[in-house]
C-alpha cells in the first residue's frame, strides 16, 4: 500500500513522459498533461520556445479524445453519436472562472475546429470572446484524426498588454479546465453550454511538466454559495423584517429588544461571512493586475461599501441607544439629531442597496442568461422577495396614510376659552381597545394615589383625564427615550400623546416688540388671539382644543424666547392609532375626580403632577465676593400648555404657599419645595440658592432652558393672607424677617401687595402721556397692570378708556393700605436676591415700603440704596428692637403680622427676641418652613 501511495506522489510532481514521441504531430512537444478527466480523454501538449527572451511563448497542442471518453461513460454523457463532433473543450488561465482568460476549442459539425480566446464574464457563465486575442492558431494546425480533435496554438508568456496575465513558466500557473461532450444548442452560440460536472483545476509548471491537483475552484464556488446564502438571508429577509419592524410595528412589546438584536446578529453574521469569504478567496482578490483581482468588480466594491456603513450603522444604532437609555442626555436631544438621522436614512438607504448587492450577486452565481438550464430557483425566490417586501411597504405606507394617520377636523372654539372638546370617534376608539376582562374590574385612582404609586415604580399616565395607564413596558423600548417615559410618568399624556404637536404650537403669534421713544424699558407683548384655525394640526384623536384668547382667570407672563423654549421641551411627536392601541393594553384603572358643571374641563386637583420646563435661569449675584459667597439663582417655570387650564384653576399663589418640584436622575425620583415669588400655575419663577453640595438645587441651577421636563404640583400650605378674603382691609403693618433664600417670601409679599397684576389700581395723581407708547390717567380712574418693569414703570391699560400703554406705576395708589418692612439677612451685598422687585417696589411706594438689609461678612458702611437701607451688622436684639420701635404699632387693637423665613437657627433667635424681649403675641409670629425635602425614591417596581 505505502509502495503504491509513494509512486502515486511521484506522478504528481515529476514530468509526465510523452506517449506519442513517434508520432510526428507530438514528437516537437516537450511536456504532456492529459490528467484532466477522469478517462485521460483531454490532453495538453507543449514546449516553450525562446525561453528567458521577450519572445518567449508556449506552443502546444489541446487534444481531445472522443474514443477514450465515450469508454468509461455511460449513456447520456457519450459525445453525439460516439464521435468528437460537438464536442467543446478549454482550458483557462486563472483561479476560477470569474478570474481566468480562456482558450475554448469547439468541433463544429461539418467544419474546422473553431478555436475562441475569451475572457471572463464576472459570472460562472460562458466567457466573452475577446476583439484583440494574444493566442495564436493562425498557420497552425486545426484537425479531426481518430476521432480525436487537435488544436495548436502559441500563446506569449509576458503579452505586457495590461489585459492578460503574464505567465511565469518556472513557477507554478493556475490552471482551470473544462468540456461539455453533448452541449445544449440553446447554450451562447448554439454550443457554449454549461459544463456541469466536467471542469477541474490544478497548479502546472510549464517549465518542466510538475502539476499539482488543487480543489481551488471547488472551494471558492463553495465559499461563494455559502457567502450568498448568509447575506441574502441577512439583507434580504432578516433587516427588511428588522427595519419594517421600526417602522410600522413600535406599537408591538419588546420591539425595539428585536430590532437591536436582529440588526446586532445579522450585522456582526455579515460582517463575519464577508471577512471568511474574503479569507478563503484571498488568493482571488488579492495579486495580479487589477483586471483579474474580484475586488475590482461591482458585486465586491458594493459589498466592501455594504460592510463598512453596516459597521457604520451598527456604531450609529449603539450611540442612538445609548441615547436613548440614558438619563444624562436632555429632554430634546438636540446634539444627537444628526445620529439618529444618519441611523434611520442609512438603514433606509442601505435596504434597496443591499437588493442590488443580491441581484448583482446572483448574476455572479446564477447569471440570468442561464436561467433556462440552472439557478431558476433562486432567481424565483429573490423576485418573489423583492416583489414582497416592495408591496408589504407600499401597503404599509397607504395604510399608515389612509388608517392611522390623523384625518382633520377643524379646531373648535368653545365658550370662549380653553376646552376639551370630546367627541365620539375618539371615546369609541378608546372603548374598543379596551380589554373587555380588565374594565369590569378597574381600580380607581385619584391624583395622590397615582404620585404615591410611582414612587413605588408603577410608571401611570392618564389619558383624557379619565383612564390609567401602567407604561413600565414602554420604558426601555419607547423611541423617545427612557427619559420621555420617566418624564410623563404621573401626568395627564392626553396633549403629547393624542396630538401631533400641541394644541397651541401654532396658535398664537407674537406682536412686535413695542419701544419706548423716550428710553423708558421695552415691552414685548405676549401673545396674540389665532386669526387662522384652519393652520392648526389636527388630531387623530378628533379631540381639540383651542383658544380665541387668553383665558381672563390665567396670566401667562412669556416672550418669544420662551416660548420657542417652550415648544422645544414638549419633545411632541406623531402618535398613530396603533400606539394609542398599544396604549389600551395598558389600561389599569380610572381617575376619580370631583365633579365640575362643565364636563369638557379638567377639575382642578393639587395633587396633579403638570409638567414644566425652565425657561430661564438668571443670576442674582453672579459674582460673590468671597469664597463663602453661594451662587443664587432665579429660576423661570413654564407649564408645557400654559393655556391648558383647569376648572377651579388657583388664579395666583398666595402668601405663604409652596409647590413641589420633582425630576427624575439615575432610575431616582428627587423633589423639593420652593416658595414662588411671582406668577401662577402657568408660568412662575423661584430662587435658588446653588449648594456646592446640594441635590436638587444643584441640578436645577445645571440646566439649560429647555432640555428636561420637571413635574409641579401644588399649591400647599395654608396661605398667610388670602386677597380673595381680606383685601382691601388687610394688616396695619407685616414685617417680613428672611434669610438667604428665604427672602423669597417677601418677594412674594411684595409682588401681592404692591406689585400685583390684572388688578384694579386707583390713580391719585394725573399723569399726562409725553410719548406715542404712554397713557394718560386721571385722579379717580383705574388701571389695571399686565407687566411691570421694577424701574417705576409698568404696562397696563387704563380701565376707563381702555388705552393701553406704559405709565408711572407711583401715581397710582397700592391695592391695600398695609405698611411693609422687610429685613433681610445674607453674607455680602451681591448675595441680595430679587434686586429688581426690591428696587421697583421701593421707587414706586417708597412710603409704604421699607427695605433692610443686614450684611454680616462684608464691610460696609449704612447707606440708603435703591434695594434698600444695608446694614452693616448682624441680626440681634438691638437690631430687631430698633426696627420694630420704627415700624410696629404696639398699642392694643392693631392689626399686625410678622412673617419669618430663614435657617432653623434664626428662626429660633428671632422668635425668642419678638416674644420674650419686645412681648409680640405669637398668634401674630408666623414660622415658615425653609426647606422641605422628599426622596430620592427608586423608580423600579417594588
């Protein structure tokens, strides 16, 4: 056995002796190789002439035996009727057939042989004559003998021509094979017809006849199949299905998970195969002139490109992601458009794309033009998909466009004011989602019981001010990212979920900024009346809401600026009838509320979490003077829909009452109580005090307008005075005693006593306009203010005539005739906060306002300033003695209030001295709390 298998070795890499050395028509050639087939039926003569010189050639001689290969073949695969007559056969210089230039020989009946030199086709297909051959067979010998076919013919080793390969007679050449013995007259040219099984491949040395058999060809045909196989599954089955799946079906749980890991396995598969397939094909693709390296080819420069942008999309879809679930990313993720853009549009563009790879990849394997004998399957099955996918996105698309997209209904205007104008398609498409099981028992809820819920975890939403939702599934698979699902968790959805982009995004239109001509402060209206409904979005949930003006019960204090903020942290975006459907699945409870004569309005219930956005953030002592000094900020709230009311709706805060202020960081809920110092529910404004070490102020006094959404409720607390129950005839004298940011209360005693909006002033003084944009006012009329400017101006309309303009807000007489001292405590003069109402306040009523400040970390010497008389000194029995002996009616029988709001520590001093020392009663003493603070609470399921 070792005898025969070492003679076998022998035979491959030693000349193979010639035959026929008596036959005159071999005897000239040096080297045969008839090992081609099995029954030694082809065979290839040569010698090499003009060796080592540019003239150096191959001249030989292809045979092929027609006897010899009908001997051991069965019937069917004989030559036609025994004899050569038919018959085609060649031999290729090159790895394969998508690489290699031919020389093909056919037996035409009834002629010479016809000798063809091709080159490839890009394909296994038959081979494309060339205009210009390099084989010579001219002069040569063409001729049947024995039933046999020979061919001579001379080919130059080193042509130099840029289109064939030189050939290296002293090494190794790649060599393919091939012979059809009966070809199919419908192949090219009536004879160059698929050869099935017949083709080999082996490395041969011309120099001195070695050859070495080689399976090249049989494993870059195999690589190439199992190349196709892969990525036609992947590109033309598993992301058509992934990206249809983004598209149409976000509605569906868990889809996102899906998409990723679709995407994940197909990308990181094709990636994998496409480096394999170039492994194995390396000797292919690499070497040589670029005429005959694959990479050069449509099919390999697409897929190169397919594969780099899908790495690209991959990178794109993780940092979309990473977007998505992270916190620290704001609301409207602004920065991160251009990634998500790139992500969507190149998987888009990467689809139909990769439908061209495939076709172009068939033509490689299966070319259409040999459709008829071989690969009519797999051309089947892509048109079969192609023509699926195209239809299913078609149909998709009109039905998104005819079904779920919204259809219009022009926006309603109802009683004059903001409304919710239900009507029956939107009821009837909520009672038809609804599980049928789940609505015979559903919990009720009220607004506590759902903020309680969602410290627990339970991420709940109501819709229509009526159903629960339990969204927790939404949380890592929403598009909007998991801050959106954190963000409206506990709050009425019905404007961001049922509306394309806010009832109010277009509605309102800002009037030009007014100027005065003589210096005064500038005004810049709010917001104008919608002149054109019919400009308005409609909603697929037929339920609008709309506004011919601002409603009288709601002040909404924002500019131009603002309110672009405003727009940008809605983050509003489409919601189909098939989310709102996948939204029904969550249903979970009922909203209990209180009853209201008008069923198309929410009733008011403090206990509502509203969302917000900032919408400044100003300095009031940017620069401290010492490295004691805390930066304080006042911070200005917006409601997202501030013309979004609510029956019973608090017209303005009162003295004394708080909000809470909530937000969401690192999978916690964190909240804290702020005192606003102006405005309403609408919009509002607080101070901040920014502690190094600080949570929620910290975070607060961090941001930038507009990029998260806050939850507000409130207003707590018992109000120290109620306008509605004791104006005009309020206290004699309130003193307000603060430190740091407590002096938020006094501003807030301030801007209600002094500094009031929409509210009736008597003018004791006349006032004679000397500008275009000024009014007059005369002694007895009144005047109502809708902006005040802090620098003895203000903005209002005369009641009597009703003129609108600027006038001094001192000719007008204070809505009440209480007396006001507040005494403020705080380390340097920079740390004074709310500078501009101190001053407004002081420069319009300066007999009815008194202002102290007492400065404890900063000499200074007392002086009167237009915040106020600073004092150079700390807060102690002599200071409050002092003041209190100036500005306290101790006779018996007055009406007096004195209002603290500081650190525990001064809160206790303070007290102690009014009661014990000066013997004030402490029914006229009121404690305000400093600081309350709730959470952090976690916001996974308990």
């Amino acid at each position: 056995m070792w005898l025969t298998n070492l003679l076998c070795l022998l035979l491959t890499i030693v000349a193979f002796p010639n035959p026929n050395k008596d036959n005159p028509l071999f005897s000239k050639y040096d080297q045969l190789e008839n090992r081609f087939d099995d029954n030694n039926a082809m065979a290839l003569y040569w010698r090499i002439v003009n060796q080592g010189q540019p003239t150096e050639a191959i001249n030989g001689a292809l045979v092929f035996n027609a006897s010899e290969w009908n001997k051991n073949e069965i019937s069917g695969t004989q030559t036609s009727d025994g004899n050569v007559t038919n018959v085609w056969y060649g031999i290729g210089f090159g790895k394969s057939m998508l690489t290699a230039e031919f020389f093909v020989n056919w037996c035409k009946p009834n002629s010479l042989p016809v000798s063809v030199e091709a080159a490839t086709s890009g394909g296994f297909q038959p081979p494309t004559p060339v205009t210009n051959p390099i084989i010579v067979t001219k002069g040569l010998q063409r001729l049947y003998q024995d039933n046999a076919v020979i061919v001579e013919f001379s080919r130059p080793t080193t042509p130099k021509n840029g289109h064939n390969r030189d050939l290296d007679v002293n090494k190794p050449t790649s060599l393919i094979w091939a012979l059809n013995p009966n070809p199919d007259p419908r192949g090219k040219g009536g004879w160059l017809f698929f050869h099935g099984k017949n083709r080999g491949a082996m490395n041969l040395q011309f120099s001195n006849g070695q050859r070495e058999a080689t399976t090249d060809n049989e494993a870059s045909l195999s690589a190439k199949k199992f190349h196709a196989a892969v990525m036609g599954t992947v590109w033309i089955v598993l992301f058509p299905a992934s990206v249809f799946l983004a598209r149409y079906l976000r509605f569906l749980p868990s889809w996102l998970l899906i998409h990723m890991t679709i995407q994940s396995v197909g990308s990181f598969g094709g990636v994998l195969v496409a480096a394999i397939y170039l492994i194995v094909t390396l000797p292919e693709n690499f070497g040589g002139s670029s005429v005959f390296n694959l990479l050069f080819r449509p099919h390999s420069l697409l897929g190169l490109t397919i594969t780099f942008f899908t790495m690209i999309q991959g990178l794109l879809g993780y940092l979309n992601r990473r977007t998505l679930m992270s916190e620290k990313i704001k609301v409207d993720r602004s920065r991160f458009v251009f990634v998500r853009t790139c992500h969507v549009y190149l998987g888009r563009i990467l689809i139909p794309v990769a439908f061209v790879q495939a076709y172009l990849g068939l033509q490689v394997l299966f070319p259409w033009e040999e459709t008829k004998f071989r690969g009519l399957v797999f051309w089947i099955a892509y048109i079969a998909l192609s023509g699926f996918w195209l239809l299913l996105y078609i149909g998709a698309e009109i039905y998104i466009f005819l079904k779920v997209r919204r259809s219009g209904t022009k926006l309603k205007l109802v009683k004059g004011r903001l409304r919710k104008v239900s009507n029956d398609q939107l009821e009837g498409l909520l009672e038809n989602y609804k599980n049928e099981e789940t609505t015979e028992t559903l919990q009720p809820y009220t607004w506590e019981d759902i903020g309680n819920a969602q410290l627990q975890g339970d991420l709940l939403v109501v819709a229509e001010g009526k159903y629960v939702y339990r969204i927790n599934e939404w949380l890592n698979s929403h598009p909007g990212g998991r801050l959106i699902i954190q963000s409206v968790a506990g709050t009425d959805i019905t404007q961001d979920y049922f509306y394309e982009s806010g009832f109010d995004v277009e509605s309102f239109v800002p009037k030009k900024k007014r100027a005065s001509s003589s210096g005064k402060a500038a005004f810049n209206t709010l917001f104008e009346s919608e002149q054109e409904l019919s400009r308005k979005r409609q909603s697929i949930s037929q339920i609008v809401r709309n506004r011919d003006s601002i409603p009288s019960n709601v002040e909404c204090n924002i500019d131009e600026k603002e309110w672009a903020i405003i727009l940008r942290a809605r983050r509003t975006h489409v919601h189909s009838k098939l989310a709102i459907k996948r939204l029904s699945s969550f249903l979970c409870g009922e909203l209990i509320t209180k009853s209201v004569k008008d069923e198309d309005v929410l009733p008011f219930d403090r206990f509502e979490h509203r969302r917000y956005a900032i919408v400044a953030i100003l300095p009031e002592n940017p620069d401290p003077t010492d490295q004691s000094g805390t930066p304080v900020y006042r911070i200005k709230f917006s409601l997202l829909y501030p013309f979004d009311t609510r029956d019973g709706e608090p017209t303005s805060f009162l003295l004394g009452q708080s909000v809470k202020i909530q937000y969401y960081k690192n999978g916690q809920c964190y909240s804290n109580y702020y005192t606003p110092i102006n405005g309403n529910l609408a919009t509002f404004e607080v101070i901040v005090k920014c502690y190094p070490t600080g949570v929620v102020s910290k975070f607060l006094c961090d941001q930038r307008p507009g990029d998260r959404q806050f939850q507000i409720n409130g207003p707590f607390d018992n109000p120290i005075i109620n306008p509605d129950k004791y104006f005009p005839k309020l206290y004699d004298n309130v003193v307000c005693i603060t430190g740091g940011t407590g002096i938020a209360i006094a501003l807030k005693t301030l801007e209600t006593l002094f500094l009031p909006t929409n509210v009736p002033l008597m003018v004791m003084q006349a006032y004679d306009a000397t500008n275009f944009d000024e009014i007059t006012l005369l002694v007895g009329q009144c005047v109502s203010v809708s902006v005040h400017f802090y620098d003895g101006w203000a903005f209002g309309k005369n009641l009597d005539t009703n003129v609108e303009g600027l006038f001094p807000l001192g000719v007008t007489l204070p809505q009440t005739n209480t007396r006001l001292t507040i005494l403020n405590t705080c380390q340097t003069t920079s740390d004074i906060c709310g500078k501009e109402m101190l001053s407004g306040s002081t420069v319009a009523y300066p007999r009815d306002v008194s202002i102290y400040h007492a400065i404890t970390r900063e000499r200074t010497t007392n002086r009167n300033t237009a915040l106020g008389n600073i004092i150079s000194e700390r807060i102690d029995e002599r200071l409050l003695v002092s003041l209190f002996q100036q500005s306290w009616d101790f006779s018996y029988g007055a009406s007096q209030l004195v209002v603290v709001c500081g650190p525990p520590s001064l809160q206790s001093t303070i007290s102690d001295i009014l009661s014990v020392q000066l013997r004030i009663p402490k029914s006229n003493i009121v404690l305000m709390p400093f600081k309350k603070v709730d959470g952090p609470y976690s916001l996974e399921r308990k």
